[in-house]
C-alpha cells in the first residue's frame, strides 16, 4: 500500500514522541500491505474499527491515540486524515474528517 503521507505522522511524532515507534511500525506494515477489503485489515489489526465509505480507526499506544485512514483498495492507496489524542478524537465524527 501507497501511505499517503508519512509527514503527517512525523510531525505528530515530534510533538508525541512516545507515539513515534509504534507510529513508525505501523507506517511499515501498512506500505508492505496489500490489503483488498477491510476483512484483511481487522486480520492485522484486530481492535482497528471499520467505518463507512473505507475508513479505519487505529490504535496507537494501547489507544492513548487514534488514526483515522481512508483506504482506496484498488489503487492500494492509505491516506492519512487524522491522528490524535483519544480526547481529540471523541470531538470529530471520523466519519467526515
């Protein structure tokens, strides 16, 4: 997969430094992915909730933080539309960010 973009997770990183190795881990298993449909993501990623119109919600840190991805499967694209606080997330709807 086509991880669209990297920046935004280092930027988060800086500012959340405990969050870089597993937001790193996971940046790595998602490029090596060939994911076809959200079945073969929850395979991976057990907790990851499935949203409408391709999105997934990720844990990161035992849920201290949440990334949101819309993922394209037949370009075998992801892209990265949020990443935040657990507390940040509770105030957006995933489902329109």
């Amino acid at each position: 997969m086509r991880v669209i973009a990297k920046s935004t997770l280092r930027k988060f990183w800086e500012i959340n430094p405990d969050s870089e190795q597993q937001l790193k881990s996971w940046y790595q298993e998602a490029s090596k992915a060939n994911w076809e449909n959200p079945n073969e993501v929850k395979l991976k990623y057990s907790s990851a909730s499935i949203l409408k119109n391709n999105r997934v919600v990720f844990n990161i840190c035992g849920n201290k933080y949440r990334l949101i991805v819309d993922i394209t499967y037949l370009r075998k694209q992801v892209f990265i539309l949020f990443i935040g606080t657990h507390n940040e997330y509770d105030k957006i709807d995933a489902n329109t960010i």
